[in-house]
C-alpha cells in the first residue's frame, strides 16, 4: 500500500510537470505565431513587398516557409485587432484558433460597415458583434463559437457548409478533374477583387456544384434519374 502511493504521487507528480511545460511551450508558439502575424500585416499594411521585387503580397508570401492560408488568416487577425483598437494584451489569450472563426467575420461590405440582422429584425454592427466575441469567447468552446459564427454569416439551414472528403487516383485528378474544374472556374468569371486588386476566382466547390448541375439537367441523363426525369 506504501509503495502504491509513492507511485502514485511520482506519476501525479510527472503528469503535473508535463503539463505545466506543454502548457509553457503552448504560450512561446502562440506569442511567436502573434509576432509573425504581425509583421505579416505590417508588410502587407506598408506595401514593403514592393521593396522585396514582388508586385503582390501573396506573391511574397508565396516565398516564405509558411502557409499562404496561414498567413492569410494571421493577417487577418492582426488587421481585425487592428481596425478596432483592441490592444495584443486583450486578445492574445483567446488564442489563434478562435481568433481565426471571430475574424473571418468582414468588418465592411462595399465599403459600408458591415450589420447582421437578427431573427427579430434588430440590426447590429459586426464590429460590436467581434468585441463582444473577445469577450465572450473564454466562456464559450471552439466548436459553440464556430456555430455562432455560422450563423453571423448566414451559414444556416440549405445555406450550411459542409465539408467532402474524396480520394481519387492523383492521374484521374490531374489529367480529368483538375481541368474540368479550372475550365467551369473560367466559366464562371471571377468573384471579384480582392484588397490588392487582383481578381478572385470561384472556389473549387462552387465549380464541382456547376459540373453536377450541368450533368443533372442534361436531358441525355434523364432516364438516370437526373431533374428532367418523369
């Protein structure tokens, strides 16, 4: 019975210290990961990847050991924080993951500050909407703050997203489905611009959609249940 609790103590001591040190490394990755985000976006802010020979930002990015998206959301993050004077010390301990859902949320729409409206018919700011998140969202999951967010933007009911996951054989890919995707994209036309005025391409979803409508409304395809079937 002795020898059980000396054990037990040395494994609950254990256990203590390797948390208390994951718990440590956590804090250095994410305060490192704010400190690229913000030279990210004072890069990007400051035009300084024309001083680097690159026309766009994303071209420079493009040549840095990080993920373009990675990027993109950090600045993302930093200029959100940014826009509303909400100071490093205030919204650091919210984390990057949930910093990432809260910022998805666009400040502006054509220009104009952009509102949500709810069930009710009330009007709100995103921008109140954000700051009340900050403050929130240590009471509040990852998983119950994506679903508010969801709703924010109107990813509800027949609007929701939802996520395919599809193996293929990489030469099918290459060879089929790649160029039936970049050809519907070309289609489509473009989304519009983006902040550095470079146009936006459809995404691969939306164009995966147009290449099933098309084949459903095919009346060739009719006998095989598609929307022209008897």
């Amino acid at each position: 019975m002795f020898e059980q609790v000396i054990v037990g103590e040395t494994i609950a001591g254990e256990a203590e210290k390797t948390r208390k040190e994951l718990e440590k490394l956590i804090g250095v990755y994410n305060s490192s990961t704010f400190d690229i985000g913000e030279l990210l976006y004072r890069v990007k802010k400051n035009g300084f990847h024309k001083n680097y020979g690159f026309n766009t930002f994303l071209e420079f990015v493009s040549e840095l050991d990080i993920k373009t998206r990675k990027a993109q959301y950090l600045v993302k993050i930093t200029e959100t924080m940014d826009e509303l004077n909400i100071p490093r010390n205030e919204f650091e301990p919210v984390g990057i993951a949930k910093l990432r859902e809260i910022s998805s949320l666009d400040l502006y729409e054509d220009g104009d500050p952009a509102i949500y409206q709810d069930d009710e018919g009330e009007t709100h700011l995103i921008s109140d909407i954000i700051k009340g998140l900050i403050i929130k969202s240590h009471e509040m999951s990852l998983d119950e703050l994506k679903k508010y967010v969801k709703i924010i933007k109107g990813f509800t009911g027949d609007n929701d997203l939802v996520w395919v996951n599809i193996c293929l054989n990489r030469q099918a890919f290459e060879q089929t489905v790649q160029p039936a995707l970049s050809l519907c994209k070309k289609a489509l036309g473009t989304t519009g611009k983006n902040d550095e005025g470079v146009a936006q391409d459809y995404s691969d979803g939306k164009a995966l959609e147009m290449i099933c409508a098309d084949y459903l409304l095919d009346p060739a395809n009719s006998y095989l249940g598609g929307q022209n079937a008897a």
